[in-house]
C-alpha cells in the first residue's frame, strides 16, 4: 500500500496539476492510474481530456506505405470524433496474422497506402462524437473489426452476428459517416484506416459500434487478446459449433486461433480435443489448452481423416479448421463422424479458392459453416466473455508470449512471421 501511495504522489507531482475546471473523468484516471500499476499502465498513457476533447491530437503511429514494406513510426494528426464515433487512446495493441496477411498485401483489392493496420487492443476512452451515449471519457474499451450497431435487421435477429453498416470489411479504409480519414501525416496527407479499428497509433477513432466497453478492474493485457483471437476462436467452440460436454474435438491449426478454440472446448466439457499440426513443437502449448491428442499430418502414412476416425470410433463430433487452408479443410471436413458432425471453419483463405467438396459428400449427414468473430455480438455479448475470462472459465494465460515496446512493431512481425510468437503484446 506505501509503495501505492508513493507512485499516486510521483504521478501527482510530474502530470500536469489539475485545475478546479480539470473534468471529474481526469481526475478519475489518475487514481485508475496507481491501481492500475499491475499493467504498468504509466503516466505516459494519460490525457486531460480538457487540453484534448474537441482538438486535432498530434500523436506516434505505425504507417505502412506499401506492400511488406517496413512500418515507419511517424508523427501523425488524429481528427475529434464526429457524429457516433469515439477516439479512443491506445494503451496495448497485438499483432493477428490478419494484420501479418494486410502488411504482406497478399489480396491486391484491399491494398490502401499510407495505412495504419492494427485491431487486437485495449484502450481508454479519450472523447465521444455527438450521439454517442453508451461511452463516455475515461470508460476502459475493447476495439472490435466486427461492429453491432443494434438496430439494424441484422442486430435485431438472434442468428447472425453480422451488422448491416458495420459489419467486418477488409476492403473499408475510411469513416462510415463521410467516407474520409480521420488521420493525417503533418502535410495533411490521408492515412487509410483498416477493419473499423487501426490499433497501431497511440490515438485512433472509430465508430461507436466497434468499441466495447469492459471492466475497468480486468486485466488490461489479456483483454486485448478479446478484439480478436481468443473471442473468434473460444466462439467457434461455444457459438459456431456449440460443442457439448463429453463429445469429441478435431482443431485443425494450433496458432491463437486453435488454441483458443480447444480453450472454448476445454471450458465446454469436451472429452477429447485432438489437436493437428505440422509442428510438433505447438503441442506443448496445446496441452496447456486442454488438447488430449495430437496428430501430425508428417507422422503417418494414411489421411489425417482416417487416423482421426480410428481415433475415434468413426470420426470427431466437431472439427474446427483454423489454417486457412483448403487441402486441411477437406480433411477436417472428413475427419467429423457422418451423421452429424459438423466442421467449422476458422481459417482466412487467400483468393480465389473453391470450396474442396463435392455436394453430395453432404448426403452422409456432415455439415459445414463458418464464423466471424465466433458467432459473438461484439458489443451485447462480449462483455460477458469477459467477464467469464475474469472468473477463470476460461483461461487466457499463455496466449502473450512476448511483450515490446511500441516502437519495436518491425521486430513483432518477424517474430509472428517465422512462428516464434503466439500473440506479441505492444506497450503503446
């Protein structure tokens, strides 16, 4: 507790002395601040939303200005929110290969330059547009690529997660509300947004059905595991596939997203999880995530389907396939018991790609769908993950294996590329 007191007096004494006109949200984040020392959530993160509501923020950002090309920290001007947005300050952001795939440029339709990537992250609330009455300054916030508006048809119905505006859009690069950017280079020169979030600055804005408000007491790093990878996968498991206790698991893929999965699966009562991947050196971790057996697809001599189905008695209730890869696909899809099993498919695939199934091979009674964002209503139903996060129904702890500071952005991507790192954790 002296050691509390001690850092609340240090960051007293170096921010800037709140006024008696300093807003009763500042003053709230500077005691968020000493019991937030967990994260390290520093002085450096705060704001005063007196000097900042309302005013262009000259903030740092990660810009990308072409295909691969490495990403240039740069002294970027960051608008006020308009009519239903929010600017949000970024305290943690991480790297999904989704990110990976958009810096590589490997679909030309979604390439825009200058760009700011990012959307796994957790933030603060630094200002709200005109409209916005769900949010207010200094709320703890999750981006979400996957927004809920939630009054649209589509919000309206419990069978979709899929908003009609603002819905996941890899080929979006502007605001919903006038097509433009709200960021800048100094010269006044556009800098593209990417999935409703662009998590790799210090400040972004975003609408307001892409930003989900959490607990302030959570766990601030793993929270922003949520924007995508563990929400996506552990939805696959809970949502997509609906996995029941004491039925049998194929996940095809053990990077976050497989993990994540046979996480959902594991909190779900599942009685084998069987984990498929080319690198043995995943299976450890897959253990950690409740997996029960591994097969590696360089280890026999037969299709990965029949050894799952002598595995099994006549193949898994449930596959999941998080590869991104047709070939796997087709096996994970032969690899369910016919009948009923049903495959879920995960993965993002490179275009143009074909569905590798012939339509009567669906007569045997095996279905197959995929998901985005696990099924999850970002903003109505993620903050129950949360929470269930919190309360150790399922279990995030693993998923960060590398922690950088911000300006270090170039080496986390080397570090995902080569399959050194699950998640890598940017202090920003």
């Amino acid at each position: 507790m002296a050691m509390l007191l001690q850092a609340r007096r240090i960051l007293m004494q170096t921010l800037p002395r709140c006024s008696s006109n300093s807003s009763p949200a500042f003053v709230k984040l500077l005691g968020l601040a000493s019991r937030g020392l967990h994260d390290n959530v520093s002085r450096s993160k705060l704001f005063d939303p007196n000097a900042t509501s309302g005013n262009v923020i000259t903030c740092n950002a990660a810009v990308v200005r072409g295909p691969k090309q490495p990403f240039l920290m740069e002294t970027i001007r960051v608008d006020p929110p308009k009519k239903m947005e929010v600017r949000i300050k970024i305290l943690y952001t991480s790297i999904c290969h989704t990110d990976l795939s958009a810096w590589k440029g490997e679909n030309e339709a979604q390439r825009a330059y200058p760009r700011i990537l990012g959307h796994e992250a957790v933030g603060l609330v630094e200002s709200v547009g005109e409209g916005v009455t769900d949010l207010k300054t200094g709320d703890h916030v999750i981006p979400i690529f996957n927004g809920e508006c939630g009054h649209c048809p589509y919000c309206t119905t419990k069978t979709t997660n899929l908003c009609q505006t603002y819905r996941v859009n890899p080929f979006k690069s502007v605001m919903e509300n006038d097509g433009k950017c709200r960021f800048s280079t100094k010269d006044g020169e556009p800098i593209f947004h990417f999935l409703n979030t662009s998590t790799f600055t210090e400040y972004s804005v975003l609408d307001s059905a892409c930003v989900v408000k959490i607990d302030p007491n959570s766990p601030l790093k793993k929270m922003s595991l949520l924007s995508c990878g563990v929400s996506t996968g552990v939805g696959a498991a809970w949502n997509a596939a609906n996995v029941q206790a004491g039925s049998s698991v194929a996940i095809f893929g053990l990077g976050a997203l497989g993990l994540a999965a046979s996480e959902g699966a594991r909190a779900r009562g599942a009685s084998k999880i069987i984990g498929v991947d080319i690198n043995p050196g995943k299976f450890d971790k897959g253990k950690e995530m409740g997996m029960t057996h591994f097969v590696n697809p360089k280890d026999i001599s037969k299709p990965v389907h029949q050894r799952i189905r002598e595995m099994t008695g006549g193949g898994v209730d449930y596959s999941i396939e998080c590869a991104g890869n047709v070939e796997v696909l087709r096996e994970a899809f032969l690899s369910t018991h016919d009948g009923w099993g049903k495959t879920v498919v995960v993965g993002i695939y490179p275009t143009p790609k074909m569905l590798p199934l012939h339509p009567m091979e669906l007569f045997d009674g095996r279905s197959i769908s995929g998901t985005i964002f696990g099924d999850f209503k970002g903003k109505s139903q993620l903050p129950e993950l949360a929470k269930a996060c919190m309360n150790g129904v399922v279990n995030l702890d693993g998923f960060i294996t590398h922690e950088l500071p911000f300006e270090k952005i170039n080496e986390a991507f080397e570090l995902l590329g080569d399959g050194k790192a699950l998640r890598c954790l940017l202090h920003v």
